[in-house]
C-alpha cells in the first residue's frame, strides 16, 4: 500500500509569488490535513478536507487556500508570499478525519526568498 | 489556552538502555493522543496512540502511559537503538476544530 505522496518535494519562490503543492493520500482515506512546519512555531494545522469539502480551518491568514478532488488529491495554495512562509508543508491522510490515526507525508520545503 | 508542551527539549541515551520522553498536556477534554517520530528529512511517523479511557498501551517496544489526573502523557522506548535516534513528538485531539495540536518536540539523541 503506497503512503502519502507529496510534490514536490522542494520549491523556492521569491515574495509575492503563489505556489501549489500537491498532496496524494494513502488509497482509500478520505480525509487530508495540511499542516505548516517551523522551527519556532512546531506543526501548525491549516485545515483538512474530507470528501472534497473543507471541514476544518485552522488560524492562517485567507492567502492559505486548499481544495481537494474527487480521487482524494489534494492541493494547497499559497498566494502573495511572504519570508515568513518558508517552512516545511506536512500533509496526513487518515480514514475517518482530524483527531484519529493519521498518516503523514515527506512535506514540501517550501523557501520564500 | 490550548497546548502541549515537552518537559525535555534534548535526551540523550546510551544503545541498550531505556527511553522515557515527557509530554504535558494542558486540555482536560482532550480524548485522544498520539505520539510520531520525524527523522531529519522525513515526515512525521504514527509510532503509538492512546484514547483517553486507557492509562496504558504497548507496541511493540514502545509503551505510551497517560495519567489524565496530572495531564501527562509519556513515551517508553526499550533497548533503545541508534535507529531510534529522531525527533518525538506527542500530539493531543484537543484544538478548537478537533484538530491535533503537537507538542514542540524532543530529540532523542542515541550513544552507540
């Protein structure tokens, strides 16, 4: 059984850009969470998507955008970039949604300079 | 407010012996606990979970404990390995969306 897939794997964009990142979840789980890494703030969630609606939205500014497809993909965007957006983007997949078992990818290093 | 804290930033241990990482709670409500390992470029990893009806649970070499009356979460590593050698976060199901919440992290250091 495959794991969760994230792309790409490193990006760097430079301020005021947009990016996408990429999300493809273990077959079969419903739900995806996004989650921004740093070294000072820890693992931060940003929202999760279940069946293709946002279920759940954590306290990142409007910019952090998601969707997800009808095959359980699922992107997230970023638009007006800021430094402060260099961070590792996680993304987990679970079964049944936020608060069980969830299964991580390898995360998106994201460097805004 | 919501959060969960670590008690040891760094442990370091010698190959062989016994692990113990700390994890504090701080939502009484929260039912729900997981503890992953992340190895330097990876994401995080699932090792072990606990529902809050349960003080105790064991993996295999690991055992997370959960005293609820003092909101302390901990994770047991035997015969630790150089493998072993990650970041451990512990996660609660305790935000404001149902969402996890993750502690800072503590780094497990491995001495062969």
């Amino acid at each position: 059984k495959a794991g969760v897939t994230q792309t790409p794997r490193y990006l760097i964009k430079t301020r005021g850009q947009q990016v996408t990142l990429s999300c493809s979840p273990i077959s079969g789980h419903r739900s995806v969470s996004w989650y921004q890494q740093t070294p000072g703030q820890g693992l931060q969630f940003l929202f999760e998507y279940f069946s293709e609606t946002q279920r759940n939205k954590g306290n990142f500014p409007g910019r952090f955008s998601g969707r997800q497809f009808s095959n359980s993909r699922s992107e997230m965007n970023v638009s007006t970039l800021e430094l402060g957006d260099s961070a590792l983007y996680l993304c987990a997949s679970s079964s049944r949604g936020l608060g069980t078992e969830a299964f991580f990818g390898q995360g998106t290093r994201l460097t805004v300079v | 407010g919501e959060s969960v804290g670590l008690h040891l930033p760094t442990l370091s241990v010698q190959e062989g012996d016994n692990s113990i990482i700390n994890c504090a709670y701080s939502n009484s409500a929260s039912d729900y606990f997981i503890w992953y390992k992340q190895e330097s470029g990876k994401g995080p990893q699932f090792i072990i979970d606990i529902r809050s009806n349960m003080d105790k649970r064991q993996g295999q070499r690991v055992t997370v404990l959960l005293n609820k009356t003092v909101k302390h979460l901990s994770l047991q590593i035997a015969a630790t390995q150089p493998g072993d050698s990650a970041v451990y976060f512990c996660a609660e199901k305790g935000g404001s969306q149902g969402n996890l919440i993750f502690g800072k992290g503590t780094k497990l250091s491995v001495k062969p």
